[in-house]
C-alpha cells in the first residue's frame, strides 16, 4: 500500500479436483521462483473433457508482486 | 418474472476458504439490509497472496432484488 | 491438435451445491446426445437466492468438440 | 428455475417494422422446431439502409431453452 | 454540466408491451425515491418466452442523478 | 457485396419518441451530405429523463457507405 | 437482405498452411450438413507450437446461414 | 484485507481543472455521507468543450467501502 | 440537449507535458477545422519511451459535435 | 513521434483472394484522399460464402493519419 | 495437457510479407530463450503505412508455454 | 519501426502525487532492469482512500520493449 511498484504475470494452473486448487497450483508454481507475491485475479477457466465428466480444470490468473528496490 | 422493476448493487465477498463461500458472505451481509434478494452474477474473481498460498478469496457479485410497489 | 474441424455449443448448467457441480452437469447432458467432447471455457457464473442463500448455482460454459469426418 | 440444463442459441430475426418486430420474428422461427424456449437477450441491432431509410432492422438474439430429461 | 457529482444506480424494468416501456418503468420507479435523475444508458436487453412469444421485455438501465450540495 | 471499400462514420441522433426515430434521425441527416448509405449498427443507446419521463431519446450508430470508385 | 431468420454457430478450423486455409476448412465442414451458408465473422485466431515453428493453426469463426421456410 | 464485505457505487465527479482533482470531488462528497471510503477505480474519462477547450472534465469513478460489522 | 444530430471523431493529441495536455491539443485542432465541438471521450492513454522517462503522451479522444441544420 | 495531432478512420476492404489483399485495398482507397496514413489496426474480420468458400473476405480496419500544420 | 503450470508472455512480431510471417517472427525470437512453447493466441493486428502500402505487419501474439518441474 | 519483435510487460506505479507520476514510477523502475523500452499503454487507473482523499494512485501501465538480436 505504498509507494512500491508491482508486476503482473500470467499464469495457467491445471488440477484434476476443481477450480481451487488449479489457482492454488499456479501460484504454488509462481512462489518457487518469484518472491512478494500479494494478489491474483482470475482471467479464464477452462478444462479439458473425457468420458463426459471434466478431466482437468485450467484456471488462468493474473499474480502481482512487488518489485523491490 | 413479472412487471417488477429490480435493483442491482455490487458487493465483494471475502473468504479464507474458497469462492463459493466468499460469495455466500456478500449475500447474506446483503440480506441483512436488502429485502427480496433475487440472484447474482460473478464479475471479478481475486484473492490475496501470504506465503504462496491463497489467504483470502474474494469475490464480486452484481446482485439483484425486487422494488417493492 | 490435427487437422480436425470443433464446433462449439453453449450450455447452462445448475446445481444446489456449486459451481464446479453446475459445470458437471452441463458436461453430462451434452456428452448423452453430443460425442468427442474436448474442453469448456466458462462464461458467465451466477445464481438464484432464496432466505439469504444461494439456491442454485448456475454457470454457463461453451463446450467443444470434434466434428467427424 | 431447477436443476435444468439450459442451451442457447443465436438467431439473428429481421423486419422492416422495427427492433421488437425483428426480434419477435427470430423466437417465432426458433419455436416452430425447438421445444421449451425460455429467454432471450439481445446482442447485435443492426440494419440495412435504402434512400436514406432503415429498410430492414435486424436484431441478433441469444435464445435460450431447457434441455429435456 | 457544472462542477456537480453525479451518481448511477443500475435497474431492470419490465413491461409486456416493449423495449421502451421497459426503460419508462425503471424511470418511473426511480424518480418515486430519487431526485435529479439526469440520464440513462440501456446496459442489457433481453425477455422471457412463453408459447412463442415475448411475455415480458426486461431491460437494465443505468440512470444517473445529481447529489445535491 | 462485390470488391468495393466501405467507410463507417458514428452518428448519434435524437427524437423524443423512441429508439427506433432517433436511429432514422441520425441515418437521414447523414443522407443529406453521404451518397450510398448502406447499413448501420447501434453501438449505444441513452437519453435524457426529465419529470421521472425521458424527455430525449439518443442512439449512436456507426453508418457504413460504399467509397466510389 | 429479405425478411429472412439466420442462425449463427460457431465453428474452429485447423491447417498446418494459414489463417485463411484454417478458416476455409471450417466452412467446407459447415457446407457439408448446413445448406444456405451466407458470411462468418472470425472470433478468435491461435495454434500450436512445434520445434519454434507454428505447427497448426486454429482459427474460430461464427458462420451464419438462412433458416429456410 | 480480511473477510469484511465491500460494496462499491459509481460517482462521475467535475472539475475545471483536470481529471484528478474531478476524481478528489467524487470522493469528498462521497466521504460527506459514506464511512470507510477504501479504493477507486477509474471507469470513464469524459468532458465539456466550449470555445475550442475543455471546459469541464467529467470522471467516473467505482468507490469501494468497507460494509460495518 | 434538443432533437439535433452529433458526429464523433477520433483524435490522438501528443504532448510532452501530460494527459491533459494532450487532450487539449487534440481538441484545439479539431477546433481549427469543425464548429460547434461539444464533448469528447478518453479512448486511449499511451505514450512513447525515451531514456527511461515519458517522451510524448499520447492520448485518444473522441470528440462530438452537433452536425448543423 | 512528434506533437502532431493524429486523426483515425474506419474503412473496410474487400479482397477474393485473402486478409491482407482486403486490408491493402482499403489502406489504398484511402491513399487517394488523404495524405500522410501513417499506421491501422484491424478491428473485424469477416467475409461471404458461397458454394462453400469464402467468396469475398472482407476487413475493417481503423487508419491513422496526421493531420497537417 | 497434464497438471503442468503454463506461463504466457506478450510479444510483437514484424514482416514486411504479412501476418503469418510476423506471427512466426516472435515465436522463433521467443524459442531462442524459451524452452517448452506450447500455443499462441492473436491479441492485437497492426501495420506501418508507407507511400499508400503496409511497409510492416506487427502482430501481437500471447505465448504459452509449459514451466518445468 | 523495421523487423523487430517486441515484447510487452504488465507493471503498476503508484504516487502519492498523481496519475503522470504513477506512470513515470513504473517506467523508471522498468528501466532499472530493461532496455530499449520504446512505449506504454494504461489500462487501469486506480487508488487508494483515507479520510476522505487520494492516498495513493495506482496506475497500470503495459511497457513494451525491442528484443535484441
């Protein structure tokens, strides 16, 4: 909430239980390599089908962190 | 489904657990002022980020109620 | 992912439960009349509200699939 | 208002009356082979010009009906 | 159009007879508890069917006001 | 419909009688200085509301003509 | 351009040539069980990657066509 | 940022000045009346021309405040 | 405000001061060559890049005005 | 890359060969006109079918142009 | 298709030739620091105009790719 | 302006001051750790409240950049 400047990046997480933690995989993903993540907004949700039921859930976010100085 | 005129407003719920429970929060705080609550629409998923994980969810929803005569 | 032709078809699913549950639902009536069915994008979630809750969730997806040659 | 699955399709009616008559003509065509039609949302209004007047108004719907069990 | 501050509500009217009577029933409805209402903008046009036809024209409006000093 | 180019201007015409004059308004006046009017599509529709009533009905439209050659 | 009703449905085609090979598979597809094709609007244009290369193209398009009487 | 609800209203604030200080008077007379004023959102950049200058800028602003326990 | 038509257009004004000097740039030319300018509408905020600072503002407008009788 | 004012119109071209073809013939028409295009932007692509094929393609673009001293 | 997470990033490709080219023009700039590229999608098609012609196509084009385990 | 290919990031500044210096902050601290970046576009202008003011604003900025050979 200060004077910080952020970045976004777009991520795609995918999990074969639900939407959750398909947003929770990718920012699991995001976390190992990006240090000050602080939000996410979700820009798409999508999954692939098989044999009539939903097979992965791909959940695309938007993750800001703050860039240090 | 008759020739009511309905209102909408727009509220952000916000949970710990999930975007379905977040949701549920906007409502009933809505309906704890607003009378004939009739349905929603999701149109902003978001949530912010504490040690790689989501901490809370929080969700956006236009919803609509009847004007009474 | 070959040479293939997709038509896309729009569906609404409802569920008393949730929002992955309403997209199953949707999922299943198509796969019964519709076959090779591959993804789904969501494009609009609501719901209907009954005493300060949601009483049905729905949510409606395109759905994709493969047209046979 | 249950746990239907609804589709929906786009037509596009036109008319040389006006906006209403166009769309009335697009549900009409759509009723004589699709059962159980149950709103409608309008998404294009355009229209043809001849000597500096609308000679046909046609307006694109969304239909939408109940999937029978 | 001088240094005053406006605010919009968003409502839905409704009417069997069309698009128009639809926005005047909004109107109407607002001006019982509103003062200034300035302006509208027509933000969703859409119906319910029944045997066929429209049964009831449902359009969602902006309508602006000024909040007076 | 044949290898011709069109140009599209934005007009907005008024009418205190609804939707459908205010479109002929605006396509009229273009009429008077633009030869070969050919089709239009609404891209936005407000008014003016006076005494809980819209007193003017204003709808934008894009008006596409053939470039002659 | 009469008082016709048309239906839109949505359709990908794929080529490992180009866009517009890509979109012409689609309408060769459409052709071959929708009689009356008129137009097509492309909605969206993507692919898949291969090696650095574009592998397939996919391209969506709406295609319209009159409901005969 | 914890699990409070947030409602939102859209104010469209005036300024001879410029498009900030139009945005300050949306939420001074939105704070004369609403507690717990938190974020805004820009929505729309609009103004009044008169004698080749702007006259007056006109910013529509979304302002999010926290609904009491 | 009475039963006249508008024309829009589309500006980008450039300055190296600011957005609002960049809109008023645009206006002012517009000026020089149409009467009787009455609003305009931010469409687009961009600019160009020069040794890490802002260079040029380029902002879009576009601008209406009353076409004459 | 100046302070000049730029100034955008939207021409749609038509082409029996291809996108591009189309897109040259609109930025060619307007050459004619007017001096100094500098840059467009496809906004729509479409085109008519017939006996299965695309017969005519079909895009609008907006050009940009400087307007001079 | 598998629970992989997949980053996309935004690039603009140029040709002189044409759309495709410019499209393959980021994604072989893309594949010489990037490993796993998977898809891409078309987001924005513009072009330099010079002498009454397109001088240079440039496509924007988002580009997934797989982040490895 | 030749064959370049570019590439777009999402940043967001804030200030305490305004929307220019928000802009001006994230291109200063893209800088730190880019070259050649060339230009911007915002595409969301927010802030923050307290007691009745700006706090911060927050602006989003895409800022795109040449890749080099």
């Amino acid at each position: 909430m200060s004077e910080h400047v952020y970045k976004s990046i777009e991520l795609t997480g995918s999990s074969k239980k639900g939407v959750e933690e398909a947003i929770q995989s990718a920012i699991k993903k995001a976390s190992e390599t990006v240090r000050n993540l602080r939000w996410f907004q979700v820009t798409d949700t999508r999954g692939y089908i098989e044999k009539g039921k939903v097979a992965y859930w791909q959940v695309t976010v938007k993750i800001g962190f703050t860039l240090e100085d």
